[in-house]
C-alpha cells in the first residue's frame, strides 16, 4: 500500500518538520546504515534485495548542505528553511575545520571519536576502523576514518552533585524563549552505533 516510510533519526525529524513533505537525510547519514553503497552514493541494491527492502520507503539521499525544504509554520512559529544535514562525528569533523587531506579530529564525551579526513580516497583500515563519508557537498564526496570507544566517561549524578566547582556555575539564558528575527535552529541528535567484534 505505500504507507510507510524507514529512514534515520533526521529524516524522521524533517519529516515532522516539513510536516510530510520531505523524506530525506544526507550521504553522512545513510553511510552509517550499512545499506547504503559509499562509492556509488546510492542505497546498494544489492544488499537492498538481499533483506528484501523497498527502495521506495528509503529517503531521498542530499549533500551535507542542501534544501531539505522549509519547517512548518504551526510548528516554528514561521516558516524556517532547513538547509543542511550531517551525521553527529561528520558535524564535529566540519566543526573542527577539517577540511584537508590528513587533518584529523578528536572529540571527547561519552564516546570519544577520532576522524581523519581521507579527501577523495576511500583508505580501509587493517585495524578495525570505519571508513565512512566526511562530508559530501556540490555532489562532492569526502570520505574519512573513524575509531570509536563507545563508552569513553561513566558518569554517576550523585558525585556530579558533589563537585564544589559547579556549585559557581550559573546556567545559560535560553535564546530560544525570545527568538529575534533571525535566528539559526541547531537540532543535534544521535542515531544507533553499530555494534563491532572485539
């Protein structure tokens, strides 16, 4: 019947944002759901009919920075166009100006993540790496490595209440209760993290 639709977290938050109108996520996000081919840039038809899944309920695959079409005004306030997606490393990758060939970020959380800009070369690693899209802008395809430790920080709430330094801490006024004219919404989400053999 044509009625439902499988995407990743942020085709599923621009579907309610759009209201229905767009189903959609970019190539950072489709490389991670292991359907989708990295050198060809389209969902691997292959694997597609391996699992017996319908090409039709897939979204629609755009560059990092596209039109993803425009929030609707019920949910917004007003009318705001979306114009770019990216998957969570790949964001801190673009937020750390790795741009280059061999420059390389390292993030730290929960998880920590290091990526390396491999530019126009897909590099597999010998060491149970990732390689995966940096980036894809003008239809132009940036692949990278990553290494991830999932579970990098555990944190107990009670000695978080307990660090005297934070007691100094006020919190930040929320830009969002007022909004000016013009404003630039961030959504940041994660989606699932694929499980490895050690």
């Amino acid at each position: 019947k044509k009625q439902l639709l499988f995407g990743t977290i942020d085709s599923f938050l621009i579907w309610r944002l759009t209201r229905g109108k767009i189903h959609a996520t970019d190539a950072t996000n489709a490389s991670r759901t292991m359907i989708y081919n990295i050198s060809s840039n389209k969902w691997d038809d292959t694997i597609l009919n391996l699992l017996k899944i319908k090409k039709h309920i897939l979204p629609e695959v755009k560059d990092c920075a596209d039109d993803y079409g425009q929030t609707h005004s019920s949910i917004t306030g007003k009318s705001i166009p979306i114009n770019g997606v990216v998957g969570d490393q790949q964001s801190a990758t673009i937020g750390q100006c790795c741009f280059e060939p061999g420059s390389l970020k390292s993030t730290y959380g929960t998880g920590a993540f290091v990526l390396l800009n491999t530019g126009s070369k897909k590099i597999y690693s010998k060491n149970r790496l990732l390689t995966t899209i940096a980036y894809r802008i003008n239809g132009k395809t940036t692949y990278a490595m990553e290494g991830s430790i999932f579970i990098a920080v555990t944190f107990n709430p009670a000695d978080f209440k307990r660090t005297p330094m934070l007691d100094a801490v006020t919190p930040l006024p929320n830009p969002l209760r007022t909004p000016p004219d013009s404003i630039s919404y961030f959504i940041a989400s994660t989606g699932y993290k694929s499980i490895r053999p050690v």
